[in-house]
C-alpha cells in the first residue's frame, strides 16, 4: 500500500521537539514500531513520526484502519481527542485543541441544520468517503457539541482554567504569528503572551524577535499602562462627578459599578482613548442616574 502523507494533518498537531522526537527514533531503533499507524484509505492519519523514522531506517511496522472515519472532520476531532488525552501536552496545547473542536462541532452542527441539498464536505484522495453525503450529527457528537458550549466545559475538557481558555482565545486573536510561537517554545507564559498580544502588531513581532526579557518587558509595560488608565480614568471622573448635584463623587457612582461597564484597555486602545471611552461611559450612567432621580423625586411629590 502506498501511504499518502497530507500537511493538512502532520501539521495540525503541533511538532514534536527535537529531544522528544530523538528519544522516539532511539526507542523505535531499540524495540521496533509497537504501535501501528492509524490510516483512513491510504491517508495517514496517525503515527507520522513513526512513519517517517521506520521509512528512513528500513523497520517494518503495522497499520490500522479506523471504520469511523467518514469526513476529514472525523479525523481532526480523533486526533484532537487523541492528543487532549495526552500528559505531554502543554497546556496552551491543549486550550488550542478544545477550541479547535468546539469550532468543528458548531460548524457540523450548523452543516446538519441545513437543507439536504447543502454543499457537501471535501474529499479525501485515497480514501473513499461518501463526500456527497448529507451532514448527519450523531447524538454523542450533539453531546460533545453542548459539553463545550460554556468556557468552563472548555476548560474542564483542556485541564486548564477558564481564565487560561479566555487568555488563549485572545492570543489566537489578536497575537502575531511569532508571538505565538514564543508561547508555544514556551519562552512566555500564556497570561503574559495575552497581555502583550494587546499591543500592535509590529511592537508584539519586536518583542518577539528580543527572545524572553523583551517580552517580559513588554508585558511589565502593558500592565503598567493599564494601571496608569485605571487611575487616570478614575481621575477624570472624579472631576466629572464633582459638580454633580453637589454629590461626593464616592457617593455619585461607585467605582465597582463602572469597572464593571467596562473593564480596561481593550486589544489595539491606547491608554488615552481608554480614558475617553470610559468617560464617555460615565457621562451615561450619570445620566441615567439623573433620570432616576428625577423619576423618585416624582413619585416622592
């Protein structure tokens, strides 16, 4: 059988390091290939590590079919499921992967709410689904799919906290591309590489490209320009509320109430259009609160 190699999937699951992949290769020298490689068809779907050593060694090896396999969603969500089972897996990793499959059990979700006549799914070369075949969602799919609706299920499912899954959510957002990758060597933390993902594009591939002390840096830089607004903002309220109906501006409105309206800079905010934002903010709280009190003054009367 010739065995067909696809980047889409040797790349899905991020790389073994070279340490890991040389204790692989002497492991494989010393005992053999042990565990058989999964295909779908001719499609390697499993084992490219082992594929790709066994090859440049002449060591024989085994494959296995999996007869579940009936779209190359099918396939991500199996490796997705393989790898989250893992414990080599960091935990950036496995926030990623969970992302991953709850964006592929929504899609199908939707594919499966369509007409019948919908576009059908991608082929596979070597393999033989049935691409014409309608979306159908099996009822432990539908209950994956609910399972992750929340980012606590998400969190539960990746092992990490939900805090960590909105970190990574935002790094897959807004980080550039070598950010990420400083996350992934582990040259940064998730909670600092979130941080520094706020930051232009251009100072987070800077901080990158400086290796872990520019990164720190910036992420100290972040902070301290969030701290800065913070107190800033509460500044320029307090000048606000000070006129208002001869109120204490502790009396006016709380700050609790306006931190949660809206907290901090958002990604790409400069610490003065933080200011100007959250003011404007203010400005309708209070006028609401005028509103209010005129309504109780009425009701008084």
């Amino acid at each position: 059988m010739d065995i067909i190699v696809k980047e889409e999937l040797r790349a899905y699951i991020d790389p073994l390091t070279p340490e890991e992949h040389d204790a692989l290769e002497r492991s494989i020298l010393a005992e053999g290939c042990r565990d058989a490689l999964v295909l779908w068809g001719n499609v390697l779907v499993d084992g490219h590590n082992r594929y790709g050593i066994c090859s440049k060694h002449g060591i024989p090896f085994q494959t296995v079919q999996n007869p579940r396999f009936k779209s190359m969603e099918d396939v991500h969500l199996w490796m997705i499921d393989q790898h989250l089972g893992r414990r080599s897996v960091s935990d950036f990793q496995r926030g990623v992967l969970a992302l991953r499959k709850k964006a592929i059990l929504q899609a199908r979700a939707e594919a499966a709410a369509q007409p019948a006549d919908a576009a059908p799914q991608g082929d596979v070369s070597g393999a033989q689904p049935d691409s014409a075949a309608p979306v159908v969602m099996t009822e432990e799919e539908r209950a994956a799919a609910e399972a992750l609706a929340s980012r606590e299920a998400l969190a539960r499912a990746a092992r990490i906290s939900p805090t960590t899954v909105a970190q990574i959510e935002k790094i897959q957002k807004h980080a550039a591309p070598e950010l990420v990758e400083a996350v992934k060597q582990g040259t940064i933390s998730i909670n600092a590489a979130a941080t520094v993902a706020t930051l232009p594009m251009e100072e987070q591939v800077a901080a990158a490209a400086g290796g872990r002390k520019e990164l720190q840096q910036a992420a100290r830089q972040v902070r301290e320009a969030r701290r800065q607004a913070r107190e800033g903002r509460h500044a320029e309220v307090s000048e606000m509320l000070e006129g208002d109906a001869g109120q204490p501006a502790s009396q006016a409105a709380p700050w609790e109430a306006i931190d949660a309206a809206d907290d901090g800079p958002r990604p790409g905010e400069t610490p003065e259009e933080t200011i100007a934002r959250l003011v404007e903010t203010v400005r309708t709280l209070r006028n609401q609160n005028a509103m209010l009190a005129a309504r109780v003054t009425a009701l008084e009367g």
